[in-house]
C-alpha cells in the first residue's frame, strides 16, 4: 500500500477550470464589445435605446475589468492551486473531509460572490474605485471567500509530507497575503444605514451605499496602493507561481536557478508594493511619493526579469520543444510578453514619459500585453496541462491549439501596437502649442484622430476572443471525447490528439 | 536561512508579510493628516450635488474623464489651475481616473453651462461634432437618490467632522454654510429648492413637470455637481 502512487483528488480543482473559462468568456466578449464603442459610438445602444442604460461603455467597463480580474484570472489561480498544491505537497485532498469541505464551500461561495458582482455592476452599484468596485456587502463576501482559500492554502500545508514548500507555493502564500492585506485596507468604508437625523430618523437611503474612510488624496494614496498591487498579486505573483510549476513539469527540465528563483521572490516581494505611487505622478501626493514610484518601477526591472529569464533558461537545450509543442509555446511566449510588459512599465514610470503616457491609451496597452500576452497565455497553458490529468483524457486536438495559438499572437500584436501608436499621438496632440504659445488642438481633434488604432484595437481583441473560444472547445471536447489515456502516459509533455 | 524558512510555513509567511507591509507603511502613513486639510474656499457638497456626485459615480464616469488637472502649461490652459491637494478634501471617494477618454471635468462649472450639459447629455455629437461618447437619456427618466445623500451626509458630519451648518471660510475673506437638513422632508425640501434653480434654466418639459411635482431626476443633480465643480 505505502507505494502506491497518491491519488489526487480534483473535485475542486474541475469546478474552478469551469468557471475559467465562463468568465473568461464572459470577460473577453464584453471587452470587445467595449473596444467596438470606442470606434463606433452606435454600438452603446446594441441592445436598443430602452436598454442602453445597461449596454453604454461606462456601465460595461467595471463589469469587463472586474469578470477578467475577480473571475477569469482568480478562478485560474483556484483552479491550479487545487490542482497543483496537492501534487507539490505530496498530499491528497481527499485525506481530510474537513478541508474537501472548505474547498467546496469556497467554490460556492465564490459563485455566489461573482453572481452579486454582476447583478451590482449592471444596476450601477460602485464605490468607483477601480478593481474595488463592490459596496460593502459584497466586500465582506470578498472577504469570507479569501478566508476559506487561505485555510485550503495553509489546511493542505498543514497535513503535507513533502516538508520543503517548493517555489510555486511561496508564490501562492504571497498572493493570499498579499491580497488579503489590500483588499482590506482599500475596502475600509463605513455605511451610511447607520446615519441617524437629528430629527431621530435612522435607516433611510439605499442600505447598501458606503462612504469612504479616507478623503481626496489620502483615497488616492491607498487607492492605487491597492491598485497597482491588485496586479501584482493577481496577475503577477501566482502567475509566476503557475509558470513555476508548470513549465517544468511539461518540458521535463529542472528550474535553471534556483539562487535566481530566490532572488526574484524575495526581491518581487520587497520592491513591488513600492512602485504603487507611479500611478501618481504630477497629481497632488507629495513628490517624493512619486518619486519613489518611480524609482522602485525601474528597480523592478530586476526581479521581474530574473523569474522570466529562470524561466526561459530552464528550456535551455530543449529548445526544439518550443517548435514542437504549442503548450511549451504558450509558456515560452508567455514569459516573453512577461518580460515585454516589465519593462514596458518603468519605461512608463519614468516621470518625463509618464507625462505623455499618462491618461492615454498607452497604459491600456501595456495592460493588456501584460493581461492577454502573460496571465491568458499562462492560464490557459496551466489548463491544458491540467486537462489530460484531470480528465484522464487525451489533448483533443493538437492543431487547433496551434492554430488558436497563432491567431491570439496576432491578436495581442495588433492590440498593443495600436493602442501605443494611440496613446503616443493623443499624448503629443494634447501638450502641442502653436507658433503663438496657444494649444494647437481642442480636445476632439485628438479623440477623432484615434478612429483607426480604434478599430485594430477591437479586430486585436476579436481575435483573442475567438481563440478563447477555440480553447473552450477543445477543453470541452477532451473533457468529452478525448482519448483514454493511462497514469503511464502522463509523465511530462502532455498527450495531444492531431 | 531560506532552506529553513522553507521548511516553516509559519515564519515563512510572516516574513512575506513584513517583506510586503514594510512600504504601505512608509509611502502612505506619515502624509495622512496633512493632505486631508481643506484650503480655503473648498466648500462641502450640497444634498443635490452630492445626490448628482452619486449619479456620477453609478455610471463610471470616471472611466473616461479624469479630476485632476496636472501642473503643466497645456493642461492649465485646457482646464485651468493645476489641482491642489486640499480642494479634494471632502471627496470620498476621489475621482481622479486614470483614463481620459474625455477631457478632464476638474473645473467644468467655471465654462460649461446647464444648457450646455443637457443638449450634450442628450446627445453628445449635437454639442460636439465627432464626439464618441454615448447619450444618457436615461438620466432624464431616473429619479435621484436624495435620502441616501443625505444619510451620506450626515455620516460624513459625524465621522469625519465635515462642516455643515457652519461658517467656511472663502478666498475673498467672505464666509459660506452649506446648509444640511434636519430632517428627511428637511434635507428633500433644500434639494428641491436647488434643484429648482437648475430646471428653470433646462429645456426638457419632462423633467420641468417633475421637478414641479416635487421629483427630481438624476440629470438635474448631475448638473448641479457638474456646476459645483470649479
């Protein structure tokens, strides 16, 4: 008995892959939707004009953000960490009922929490705060779901037999920290049901309404504390801890480094909460604030790249996989736009370029090469890979994720070269003077001007969209169809059907 | 130490900790009190202006138009003087953006006008040729939320000591009160008196007739915050 190979148990695990995809569907469609206003104002009113209150751009645009961050991304972070904590630890969920309870309650909870985004969103309910959005019910919603993750994190820790965390789970114990610190500081408010007139009368006005504990800058200040580092640790740091696992398992190669892969947690850790004030620059928090944001922007240069360059060392003489494999693609890519993103960020912090950057559609830019280019490619990538180990079944179709492959490149191309060329021009436009000191343009001239970068933007995220849902398919015809395989054919690289 | 740290969960998760908490508490704390001081001739909002602030934040206003002019010379003659920290002072949540797909709306009451912002709210690109943004009809139709003002109100009062009822002081040496109801029929009444002020310079008969049945639509209290914005 003691030599049988554990059993996983992937209950959670499945039911996390399922709503990566429905949200991340969901997320994707209305961001196209969202670049097709830009270019073409009569899409606002797609649904009629009855309906237009729920379909214009500024209604839609939290619920865009919000489905890709709190549903695409985070499910995919749940859906590896159940997935990959029980294989790194050396235990198997199904060893405690109480944690494979936890692990479903958090699941349902969490599908109770992303209903309420929705439903809040679409009715116009926001504290306006971005990536923050959700008044105080669902905050503590929020909340309860974080907490039942961190006792299936530091749960399954606690019953391990490996005894050494390997360098995946230091990244998913940063996230879990991390976010639970920012999360609750940015979210403080207090609800106005508690007022009470000096006439004696208390619970009137909307019960769900909250009023910020901090005002103005201070707001500000933790604000973009929080909202800088929402990136770092949703899409950055168990992004790393996905790539961590992942590209070695599927390649059969060790991590190059393991020195690099110290110094990259450790530095990313320090330095990266610093960097918050860059989103600041020129508005009324005090200069040095601002120039610390910088400052610490370009110093995390270095760890940003060292996780990336570990990364693309640990394929070092195997390189003919990334040819061969369109799994290894997506990770290889995925580290590259990584790579990209990190150092396209403190370019856009220095202060000089964050002049002309700042407000455009340069910054959407750089976040989508970081969003489509790194957190997509890698998700998506973790999936596949999870999905003949999870299913027992065959890749469905090895072209197809060629294919799709190929076509979201494209897509991510064509998004961040327009939204630079965008960005930059609307930038120049607005700060140009004439001969006579007077401002060459109005302000539609260099919004009319952004028609076409427009257009290639919204073709850009098309394209993305319709390889998602070529990944969709073809997670959903392995799922159904694919192949049986056996425990022996799931080494390393994963088995794929033509 | 790593090796170590790595075989102990516990003590590996409180140095993340320390690692993570150490500039939240140097970059944000020590400036707290300081940039939360009002400077002179920053007024609390109005039950309307706030009700219509509220209107701003349900649509995401935001998304697009920034409140924050920065201390260039082609942002101050496109909008004004640069932002001072202290006019924010009583901006729960602040409004900034981060994206200006519109220009930035930081002093849009010193040249825009009520007209001005109903022609343009009903349709953008009959006011600006070529503008991208869509038309918020509804905002005529929606009744705002006046009662949750007020309780916001009354929160901030007590919480946070905003001055309502009491003299603040303006730049030419005058003094102003941003009066609060004392009641809820009190804090409607003082709404709909200015919101009265508003409609008689709009055009649309709907909104007119309800604001003389005693309602006010969203659109009025969006005006009367886009006004207050100086």
């Amino acid at each position: 008995m003691e030599n049988r190979p554990l059993e996983y148990d992937y209950t959670v695990a499945k039911l996390f892959m399922l709503t990566t995809i429905l949200t991340g569907i969901v997320g994707m469609l209305i961001g196209v939707i969202l670049a097709f206003q830009l270019a073409f104002p009569e899409v606002n009113t797609i649904l009629g004009s009855g309906l237009a209150e729920y379909t214009n751009f500024s209604r839609l645009r939290p619920l865009h953000t919000d489905a890709v961050i709190f549903g695409f991304t985070l499910s995919g972070v749940f859906a590896t960490w159940y997935y990959v904590g029980q294989r790194v630890l050396k235990v198997s969920m199904a060893e405690s009922g109480f944690l494979m309870f936890i692990g479903k309650l958090h699941f349902v909870l969490y599908i109770i929490g992303v209903a309420a985004v929705i439903f809040s969103l679409f009715a116009g309910v926001t504290t306006s705060k971005e990536y923050a959005e959700f008044e105080w019910p669902i905050d503590i919603a929020i909340v309860v779901v974080w907490v039942l993750w961190g006792i299936s994190v530091f749960g399954l820790i606690g019953i391990r037999r490996e005894k050494s965390l390997y360098i995946s789970i230091w990244y998913y114990i940063a996230t879990f920290l991390g976010i639970a610190m920012l999360y609750l500081f940015n979210n403080m408010e207090i609800p106005t049901m508690l007022a009470a007139s000096p006439a004696g009368e208390t619970g009137f006005g909307a019960w769900y309404h909250s009023v910020s504990m901090y005002a103005g800058t201070n707001d500000a200040l933790v604000q973009w504390w929080y909202g800088h580092n929402a990136v770092a640790f949703g899409f950055t740091v168990p992004i790393v801890a996905m790539i961590y696992y992942f590209l070695p398992k599927e390649s059969g190669q060790a991590i190059y480094s393991y020195k690099l892969s110290l110094l990259s947690f450790w530095g990313l850790m320090f330095v990266y909460l610093w960097a918050g004030g860059h989103h600041l620059i020129y508005s009324t928090v005090p200069d040095w604030m601002q120039t610390m944001g910088s400052v610490f922007s370009i110093v995390l240069i270095l760890p940003s790249w060292g996780s990336a360059i570990n990364m693309l060392l640990t394929m070092k003489g195997e390189w003919q996989q990334v040819a061969a494999s369109p799994l290894i693609k997506f990770m290889v890519l995925g580290s590259t736009f990584y790579m990209f993103s990190t150092l396209e960020g403190p370019i856009q912090a220095i202060k000089s370029v964050n002049a002309i950057a700042h407000f455009t559609d340069w910054i959407v830019g750089h976040v989508h090469d970081g969003v489509l280019g790194w957190v997509g490619f890698m998700i998506m990538a973790a999936l596949y890979h999870m999905a003949p180990r999870v299913f027992k079944r065959e890749i469905y179709s090895k072209s197809l994720m060629a294919t799709q492959f190929w076509i979201q490149t494209l897509g991510v191309v064509l998004y961040f070269t327009s939204m630079w060329i965008a960005g930059i021009t609307q930038g120049m436009m607005w700060r140009a003077h004439d001969e006579f000191g007077n401002l060459a343009y109005s302000f539609i001239d260099t919004v009319t001007v952004l028609h076409p970068y427009y257009t290639i933007r919204g073709v850009g995220g098309l394209l993305y969209l319709v390889g998602f849902l070529m990944f969709a398919y073809n997670i959903y015809k392995t799922m159904t169809v694919g192949r049986k395989v056996e425990e022996s054919e799931l080494q390393n690289a994963s088995p794929m059907g033509a | 130490m790593f090796h170590w740290l790595e075989k102990h969960p516990f003590f590996f998760a409180v140095g993340v900790f320390i690692a993570i908490a150490f500039a939240g508490l140097i970059e944000i704390v020590p400036n707290f009190a300081q940039a939360s001081r009002p400077v002179i001739g920053t007024t609390p909002y109005s039950t309307l202006e706030l009700a219509g602030r509220h209107v701003y934040i349900k649509n995401s206003c935001n998304a697009c138009h920034s409140q924050l002019i920065r201390p260039f010379k082609s942002e101050t003659d496109r909008y004004g003087h640069y932002s001072l920290s202290g006019e924010y002072a009583y901006d729960r949540p602040f409004l900034w953006g981060s994206k200006r797909t519109g220009p930035d709306l930081m002093r849009v009451g010193n040249y825009r006008t009520t007209d001005w912002h109903e022609n343009h709210m009903k349709n953008p690109p009959s006011v600006v040729p070529g503008s991208i943004m869509p038309a918020y009809t509804w905002m005529f139709k929606n009744i705002a939320d006046i009662n949750t003002a007020y309780a916001e109100q009354l929160t901030v009062a007590q919480f946070f000591a905003v001055p309502y009822n009491k003299e603040v002081p303006m730049r030419d040496g005058t003094t102003k009160i941003v009066k609060m109801g004392a009641s809820v029929a009190d804090a409607n009444a003082l709404a709909l008196e200015e919101a009265k002020v508003i409609a008689a310079d709009m055009k649309d008969q709907d909104v007119k007739d309800a604001v003389a049945n005693g309602q006010i639509p969203e659109i009025v209290a969006l005006i009367a915050y886009m006004n207050s914005l100086k």
